[in-house]
C-alpha cells in the first residue's frame, strides 16, 4: 500500500474531486506521503484522510494540499512561497515541485526536526523549515508568489497579506470553530486585494508563540 500504485489511485481521486493542474498533480505523484507519517498508519497515507503526525497535530487529506497549492501557485512556476504551519514536511515538499525555494514556519520545535530530516531523506534541497510563529507570516523572507496557510487563523492579518508580491495569491483557512472557510486572497497589481471565500475545510488551530 505504500507503493507507487497507492499514489497512482491517489491521483485519480484528486483529479475526480477537480484537481486540475498539471504540476500540482505531477508534485503529488512524485513525493512519497508515508515517508512523512509513522510506520503504524503508513498503509493509509494515500486515503483522502487527515494523518495524526505527533505532538496533537495532523497531516492534511491529499486533497486539501492539493486544492491549496492548485489555488495558491495559478498554473505558475513561482519563485518563493511561504508556508506557515510546517507540520510534517509533507506539503512543503510538494511545494518544493512547484517553485525555486520554500520557506516553511513551523511553531513546534520537534516537529520542525522531523520535518528537516524527512526532507533530507528525500533530497529536497529547496526548502528551509524555520521554526518560529508564523501568525503574521514571516516577513525576513518577503515578498512571496504565494504564501499557504495551513492551520486556522481568526482572521488574515495585514502584515501577512503585505508579504505577497503583486499579483500574488494567500490561501487560508479562516474561522474559530472545527471546520473553517478556504479562504483565497490576491493581491491585486493594481495595488489593494481581493478576497474570495471558497469551501469549507477542518484545519488544526493556529496558536501563538513556539512550542
Ligand atoms: N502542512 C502540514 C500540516 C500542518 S498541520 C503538513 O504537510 O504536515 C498545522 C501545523 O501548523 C501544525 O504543525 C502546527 O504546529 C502549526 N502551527 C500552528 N500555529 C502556528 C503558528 N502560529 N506558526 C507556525 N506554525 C503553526
């Protein structure tokens, strides 16, 4: 079941649920999920599930990465995306197949060690996992093509929303209770920002501080 045909079934689903992009699908087939989960539940890393991964948290169901990546990269190859809410690595390792560097902000130190070495296991050289709160985004590494939220905010903060480059695309989970909206924001060239409410999703909270 960790094999390649697991993930071959995997991205039939994701195309069947409308993942359209070529790229995204490409990610999702080249990078090993189970890599990123314990050995026990290895044999369900490709079912549309959500993945406990330590510490509380969880990985997301493939089709939430992959509806937040297709959403967030536009069809284009980008520069430099920000993720925040590193978690397991996996998504950032997907994002590492759609753009030149990623920079993922993880708040629990562990997580971040595990992260790091799944990555490195799989020679993922683009990729720098900062272990820090990512609630306002993470301005040092500004301006983003597009900046992936993975854990669920109250609200889009400004300072987040200033750290894309024109033209750029956020995606978030936003809301207080268990399932949350996707939100899509852009920053317009134009100057100012557009903001879309999409479906509803169940993330993980976003919490302050590090851990
Ligand atoms: N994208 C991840 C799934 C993340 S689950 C993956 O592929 O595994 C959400 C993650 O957000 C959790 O690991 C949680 O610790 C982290 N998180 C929550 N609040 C945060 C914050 N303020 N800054 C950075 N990370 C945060």
């Amino acid at each position: 079941m960790t094999s390649q045909r697991a993930r071959a079934r995997m991205i039939e689903r994701l195309k069947e649920q409308g993942i359209t992009d070529a790229q995204v699908l490409a990610a999702m087939s080249a990078v090993p999920r189970h890599i990123f989960v314990e050995e026990g539940i290895q044999h369900q890393a490709y079912d549309e599930t959500p993945l406990p991964i330590g510490q509380g948290q969880t990985i997301s169901s493939p089709y939430t990465v992959a509806i937040s990546c297709q959403l967030a990269c536009r069809g284009q190859r980008l520069e430099r995306v920000l993720e925040v809410g590193g978690g397991c690595g996996y998504q950032a390792a997907i994002l590492s197949r759609l753009a030149k560097e990623v920079v993922s902000v993880e708040r629990i130190t562990k997580l971040v060690g595990r992260a790091r070495q799944s990555l490195r296991e799989l020679r993922v050289n683009n990729v720098v996992v900062k272990n820090s709160d990512g609630s306002f985004g993470y301005p040092a590494g500004a301006p983003y093509d597009a900046i992936v939220v993975a854990a669920a905010m109250p609200y889009i903060p400004d300072e987040m929303k200033q750290q894309l480059k024109p033209g750029a695309r956020l995606v978030a989970p936003v809301g207080a209770g268990d399932v949350q909206s996707l939100i899509l924001v852009e920053a317009l060239p134009e100057g100012g920002y557009s903001e879309k409410t999409l479906e509803s999703v169940r993330f993980v909270p976003l919490l302050p501080g590090i851990s």
